[in-house]
C-alpha cells in the first residue's frame, strides 16, 4: 500500500499554518476539479488533494498523521480496523468537505490510518454525530451531435437508479453551449442514492460528440473539406460554404492548392477561447468521360507549360 504524503500533495511544508493549508487547498481543488479540467488524471489528484485536506485541517487527524508518518505500518494502533483508541465509526469516504468540494473516496492508505475512527469534518471526533454514507457516483457517457455541442440545448436521458436495478430515473439535462469532445459534466447529487437516508452521489456525464457529415472536430476548431474545381482554384471564386451558425460568403483567392486552408475566426466551438473553422481545400477535376473531354483535356496540355512534379 503506497504511503501518501499529504503535505507533498498540497505543496506545504510540515509546520505550515491552518491559513496557509487551507490556501494550497482551495488552489489546487479549482485547478483539479472535475467541472473545469478534462484531463485524464484530473479526477485522481483532485481525490488526492480533498483527501489530504481532509487530514491536515483537522488537528487530531493531523497530530495522528504526524505522529505516525512513512512508519504507519510499524504501529500497534495500525491493526486493519482503524486508528486505535477512536471507536464507534464514523468517517465515511466519499463525503464532502467544509469548503464545499466533492472528495470521492478515499485511499487505502486513508482507510488503514483512520478506519472507520474518524468522523468527517472538524472537532473532536467523540463529539460529532455520526454522518451518513454518500451514495455512489455514476458515470455516463452522453452522446450528442456537433449541433448540440456548438449551440447548447437540453436532453432528457434514462439510467438504472442502481447498477443491475431496473428501475430507471429520468432526467431533463442541459448542454452547456460549446462542450467539447471528453468534457465532463457534473450533476450534483444525482447519482446513486444513499443507504439511510444519507446525501447522494453525484452524475458525471462525458460528452461523446457524433461524427458529422460535412465537419470534423479538431479540439475546439471545426474542419470543413471544400470541394473546388479547377477552374475556381485557379481564377478564384466567391462561394457559399456552410458552418455551424449558417452560411457564408468566402472569396477564394486565384491560385488555391489542394490542402490549403482557410481561416474563419470564431466560427468554431465556443470558448474560451473559441475556436475557428477551417476550410480546406480539395480540388476535383472533372472526368473525362466523353470524345469532347478528352479533346479538351489534350488541348489544355498542349496550351500549358506546366509540370507539377519538381523531382
């Protein structure tokens, strides 16, 4: 079982203050939370930092922690059924913290400390009721078009209120305007409810965007391929293009290549920041398919000294 430095963690030294702990917290809890940081291990270390919290601000969680440090499992008091001396149960992981941010559950190493000794929040443990267990927190994916992703809207969606249980809960929820591809959406106590009538769980809903017919997403910038003959790409052109809010006119400069792109700002996914479109171009000749194509085609090879090959 890994050994957690809680002070490492919150990036304080071992003498700081409760001001300074509390400080390091509440920097660190906005930076990691859930609701505003999509990043694969987000969700972990802000467990790890409500958990750490959750020792150092209280003195006799953090006098038990101090006392025992890296040589937890040398104790007596360390027996798999919680720090000894502190009986009749009381903290449950999983709950809320007195600032206000969600923790989760708590590590291994949490739980082999403090068991079922501790009651959540500060004081002396023999002197706070018992609080109840939050119910668990359910993850969901939420599949939504690029549509609802760019301009926000409401869904109503079913789950199993337990897992294995058919007995479904219906939800009307709303899509923030410009999510992107991975967000994570967190509905406060709407996931597993709690056994005797304790706080429920929370529902993370992840936003699967559905692939489009004529965009594709490149995190916030929306691509859009268009199709141009060769006439247009030489001579230039003003053309309709279609985006995500209507359509545009877009002057297509003489000379255009395949795969050049060009920029419409802001145009993409809400921000911040926001993102573009970007128009690509793809130019398609025509087939020659007919006496009258081919005639033509021969002529413009004879008209032009041109090669496009440099090797």
């Amino acid at each position: 079982m890994k050994y957690q430095d809680y002070y490492q963690i919150l990036g304080v030294p071992r003498d700081a203050e409760k001001g300074d702990i509390k400080k390091a917290y509440r920097k660190l809890a906005r930076r990691y939370h859930p609701d505003v940081n999509s990043e694969a291990d987000a969700e972990e270390k802000f467990k790890e930092v409500n958990e750490a919290y959750e020792v150092l601000k209280d003195s006799d969680k953090r006098q038990a922690y101090d006392r025992f440090g890296a040589d937890w499992k040398h104790g007596q008091q360390f027996d798999g059924g919680g720090f000894g001396g502190f009986q009749g149960g009381g903290f449950q992981g999983g709950g809320y913290s007195s600032d206000g941010f969600s923790g989760g559950d708590f590590s291994d190493f949490f739980e082999s400390i403090f068991g079922d000794g501790f009651q959540q929040g500060g004081g002396s443990p023999f002197q706070q009721r018992q609080r109840q267990r939050r119910g668990a927190d359910f993850q969901l994916q939420l599949d939504i078009t690029l549509e609802e992703a760019f301009n926000g809207g409401s869904k109503t969606i079913q789950f199993a209120k337990a897992p294995g249980s058919v007995e479904m809960k219906k939800l009307k929820i709303t899509i923030p305007k410009g999510v992107s591809q991975g967000q994570k959406i967190r509905l406060a106590k709407q996931g597993q409810a709690a056994p005797q009538a304790g706080e429920p769980g929370d529902l993370y809903l992840e936003m699967n965007i559905l692939p489009h017919r004529l965009f594709r997403l490149d995190g916030r910038d929306v691509i859009l391929r268009l199709p141009l003959t060769p006439w247009e790409a030489a001579a230039g052109a003003s053309l309709k293009v279609p985006t995500l809010s209507g359509s545009v006119e877009l002057k297509i400069k003489p000379g255009m290549q395949s795969g050049q792109k060009m920029r419409l700002k802001g145009k993409g996914l809400a921000g911040p920041p926001a993102g573009d479109q970007f128009v690509e171009i793809m130019i398609q000749t025509p087939p020659a398919d007919s006496d009258t194509a081919k005639q033509f085609y021969q002529e413009m090879q004879d008209q032009f000294d041109f090669n496009p090959r440099s090797f």
